[in-house]
C-alpha cells in the first residue's frame, strides 16, 4: 500500500475510535465491518501476515475438508469479530445496552441454578467477545464474579472496562489456587462465578493439567471449573456467544448444567462437548490466550492443536531411526517454532526420504548460516508462511524448496552466501552472537564430518564449549614476541599504544570465534583451563576423544596463526553440512 494510503487510513481509524460510541449500533457495526473489510484486504505489514497464519493454521487442523475459499473467509471472519468486539465494549450501558442486540437460550438453566441455592459456575471459552458474554448475564440480573488472569494490574483494568461491562458484582479474582476460597464464598452465596475455561495452564499455576479430546488432537488444561464443582456441590454451566450473520446481533447459548459428581475430569471433558461444536461452526470467532496470559498470533490455538497430531510428535518424540529426528533436533536447538506448518504440510503429502534429505539439509542451512551471520529471526514466519504456500500445491521437491530460500533477498530474509557465512565465521565473537547451546550444537555437527556417517556423538547436553585459548589469556599466553599481553582494562584505562597494545587487541579478536572453540565432555578446572597450551592440550585429550579435538595434535603452538587456520578448516566442514544458496565444489567431506 502507497504511504498516502496507509497515512489516510490510520487518519480515518483515529476518528473511528472517536466517533464509534456515538454513532448508532446499526452504524457503529456497520462501520466496523466496513473497516475491517478493508485493513484485510489492502492493508500489508502485520495484517497481512496474521492473514497468512490464519490460512495456514486452519489448514493444518481442519485438513482438506475446506476449500481455499473457505479458509479465506473465515480469516477475513476473524478480523471481523475482533472488531466488532470493540463495538461491544463501547456500547454505553454495557450489558444491558448488548441485551437489546442479544437472543438469549436457555436462560431457564440460569434461574434453575439459583433455586438449587448453590449458585453456579458459568464456563465460556475465548469465544467471540467473551466479557459481552458474562456482561449478559449481568445484564440479566444475575449476580456473576469473573475469574480471571491478567498479566497487568486487575484493579487497572477493572476501571477501564466498566463503562461496558456491566458486571453486577465486578470482583475480579487472579485464577490462582488462593482463590478457591473465594469462589467457594461466592457459590455458598448462591451467585455465579464466570470463567473461560480453553485457556492453557500457565507455568505458575499450582493447577495440574489433564490430557483432553480436542478438536482431534491432544490439548492439556486444568479441570478447575468442575474440581471446585465438585467440592461445593455447585453444576457448571456452559455458556456460549456467538454472533449472527448480520454481524450486529448475537445469540447467547446457554447449556443444560454439567453436574461433576465424584469424576470432575469426566465432566470437564463434557464441559467441552458444546464449546469444540461451536468452534467447529464458527472457527473464525475463536481467540484463545496462552498461558501467562499473553496474547498469541491470529488463530494460533488452531496451531497448538496441530502440534498434537501424529505428523508434529514425530518433531516432538523422534524415534531414533525416524528420518525426521535431525531435523526435530535442531529445530528445537534454534527454536524455530515459524516452520512447523511447513514442515506439516509436506508431511501430509508423499514426500520420499531422499526429498526430505534435500529439504533437511535447505532448512537447517537456511536457519544455522543466518544465526552464526547474526541475522534476526523475527521475519521467520513470513520467510516460512511463504513457504507453506509453494508446500500447499502439493508434490513439493527440494530443489523448488531450495529455489524459494534462494530467492529470498534482504537482510530479513537472505539466505547467506559461503562469503558471507565463511566472514561471520572465522571473524565473529560467536559467543556473544548465539547461545553457548546452539554453539556446542554446531560444533558436535562439524565433529561428526571426521567420523563414519551416521556415527553420532550423544546430545548436546553431553558437550560443554572450551576456549582452547582461554578469555583471560594474559598470565599464561605470551604474544607472539614473547611479551606478555594487555587486558582489555589496561587497553582501555591506559590507552597503550604500540605492537603489545596491537597484538593484544588482534588475539582479543580472535578468542571466541569458533576457530579457538572445542567441546570437552565436562568443562575443565579453571586452573587447567587458563593453563598454556603445553598443559593444556593433553587435558583436553584426555577430556574427549572426538575427532574435533583430536585435530589438535598436529598443533606444536596455539597462537593466532593457528586459531585461524582452524577456523578454515572448520569452516569447510561446516558449509558441508550446511550448503549456502550457491553451488560450490565437492569438499571431500561426509554429511551426516
């Protein structure tokens, strides 16, 4: 989009904000659909991304029974619900002004709770607006406390919502195990407690997680709604809001109760019967939260659920003889979360272990060259949502695969060149580039291009990084002339200039970059590992017998000179294992 254009827009959305609480709900929904339509279709940048993972992601859950057009409304769907959403929230009189717009169903289930005298816990998911859901029940009359989790202040956010969310009483609870008691008050009072019950179970919460049936996959959350159930004698009652086709009126669901008896984990999993139907129907009204309580990418709850299939626990449990498991090994060493579509898609197809050799080799090559090149990954999920595209079409080759990361240009997308990988590698201070992890990865790597394909060393874990030169290399490392050499505090304090202050400042150079690192199988005493290399080298020997270290022995001195003929050794084992864009010759060495 033109700058004019975005500049426009971003004005026109200013005076939206402004102008929505006053315009008619009529208008003000129509209004919101209108600028909704828009941001998805012309606006780029973020929104379009988000678009792209909306797509993906539901492809990936749903499958085939879809088609592309199917996929692309319920993305634009998406957009659309999240605005209409603020809408709801500037509707002056809150609950009750959204009852005008409201069907509700099922309110006898509501009136039945209360004259059981045990109040009732009403359980919603992160489903169309789920605050206009509990502000409707307030807006009924019903006395209702909402539990939940919030990574900012409560009592902050409680005053900004509630011009429109009618709450009749609005406490606001931290989902944590102190407010069982307080739940447990609120029910003996024969109120209701509202509470979204689709969120994952954060790494604090003293909550223990079940394993569940969902949307055909595997998700874990805590059964908390029908524990509590269960100890106060109170029924869950599952309440759904979903919006109707004009967009402007919505329609309250509300479920017969869900009684826990003596198995809440048996009558949480009913609990969920009625929210997967909805979602089923209405997929693009959907926003789930994460743990934590931070928000998550469009639709990535969908990418959650994928991850529970049989394709994704192959990158998550790889057997050992499973051709997938190098591949699952760096994608969590490096983390990159951005490929998984991709790489379920082309699990889904027919796609031949030599294929998956080829389409290993591009990705892992792609991701470790920008790493070591210190190139940013926070363009990865375009770079890989552009691949699941090209992936989609099905009968996907490596070389297309290779082609797309060869076709990638600027400093957020390039693949790196042998000239750019082969700079960064000899020159960079790697330890401050990656982390050590990732470091001892790449290196166990380069160690098994000495040995038998596929011989393989053990896990990363196993493997602790050494500087053969160490950091602090002045007491025991003369200079080459002889000299003893200078801190980097004295460097600096003094200002010394000179061949000392020169020659300090070119080892300084060289000291973490990876022709000067090794792996040992445990790190070394201090006291040896700031010995001189005539203690030195035997210890590390002696350390590990990887053929890496066993290189060492044709060096009579570790200097300079030697730090940098390693480098280039090493780095011509490691653009082996991981080819750049270009084609380069044969290096007579074995990939693993």
């Amino acid at each position: 989009m033109e700058a004019p254009f975005r500049s426009a827009f971003r004005s026109a959305e200013s005076a939206y904000e402004k102008a929505i609480s006053l315009l008619p709900p009529a208008l003000a929904y129509r209004a919101a659909l209108i600028r909704s339509d828009i941001g998805y279709r012309f606006l780029g940048g973020r929104r379009s991304h988000e678009r792209e993972n909306i797509i993906d992601s539901l492809e990936l859950v749903f499958g085939d029974g879809w088609t592309p057009g199917g996929f692309d409304r319920v993305a634009r769907d998406y957009f659309r619900v999240r605005s209409c959403a603020q809408v709801d929230m500037r509707l002056s009189g809150g609950g009750k002004a959204l009852l005008g717009l409201a069907e509700v169903r099922g309110r006898e289930h509501l009136e039945a709770a209360l004259q059981g005298g045990k109040g009732a816990i009403i359980a919603s998911a992160h489903f169309d607006s789920p605050w206009s859901c509990f502000s409707l029940i307030g807006g009924l009359g019903f006395p209702i406390t909402v539990v939940a989790r919030w990574s900012w202040k409560p009592d902050a956010r409680l005053k900004r919502n509630l011009p429109y969310v009618y709450l009749h009483r609005p406490n606001i609870l931290r989902n944590s195990l102190g407010s069982a008691v307080q739940i447990a008050n609120v029910l003996k009072s024969n109120e209701f407690v509202g509470m979204l019950i689709d969120a994952d179970v954060a790494e604090d919460d003293p909550s223990t997680p079940m394993t569940f049936d969902f949307l055909g996959g595997k998700v874990a959350l805590a059964p908390g709604a029908t524990t509590i159930a269960r100890l106060t004698g109170s029924p869950v009652i599952v309440v759904m809001l979903h919006r109707t086709e004009d967009w402007r009126h919505q329609v309250l669901e509300i479920f017969p109760p869900v009684t826990a008896g003596s198995d809440p984990v048996a009558a949480f999993a009913r609990c969920l019967v009625p929210i997967e139907e909805r979602i089923r129907r209405y997929p693009a009204q959907w926003d789930k939260l994460p743990a934590a309580g931070k928000m998550i990418r469009p639709m990535e709850a969908f990418l959650r659920l994928a991850r529970r299939t049989s394709g994704f626990r192959r990158f998550e449990d790889p057997q050992k003889e499973d051709s997938l498991r190098r591949l699952a090994e760096f994608f969590d060493t490096f983390e990159i979360s951005a490929a998984y579509r991709s790489l379920l898609l082309l699990l889904k197809g027919e796609t031949i272990d030599a294929e998956w050799k080829g389409a290993r080799e591009t990705l892992e090559s792609y991701v470790a060259r920008r790493a070591v090149c210190n190139l940013a990954a926070t363009n990865y999920n375009r770079v890989f949502s552009g691949l699941a595209r090209i992936v989609q079409k099905g009968n996907t080759t490596s070389g297309e695969i290779r082609g797309y990361f060869a076709s990638l240009a600027g400093g957020s997308s390039v693949w790196p060149d042998d000239e750019a990988f082969s700079s960064a590698w000899q020159t960079a201070p790697i330890c401050s580039v990656i982390s050590s992890d990732r470091i001892a990865y790449i290196l166990r790597r380069v160690n098994e291009t000495y040995q038998a394909e596929g011989t393989d060393t053990g896990p990363v874990g196993d493997l602790a990084i050494e500087h053969i030169m160490p950091s602090q290399w002045h007491a025991a490392w003369p200079l080459p002339d002889g000299s003893r050499g200078l801190t980097p505090q004295e460097l600096v304090e003094n200002k010394v200039g000179g061949p000392a202050a020169d020659a300090s400042r070119e080892r300084d150079s060289l000291i973490h970059t990876f022709g000067n690192l090794t792996l040992v199988a445990q790190p070394l005493d201090t006291t040896i590992s700031n010995s001189g290399w005539e203690t030195k080298k035997p210890e590390i020997l002696k350390s590990s017998r990887l053929q890496i270290n066993l290189q060492l022995q044709s060096y009579d001195a570790w200097d300079e000179d030697a730090i940098r003929l390693r480098g280039r050794e090493l780095f011509e084992r490691a653009r082996g294992v991981w080819p750049g864009p270009a084609p380069h010759p044969g290096l007579g060495v074995t990939r693993s």
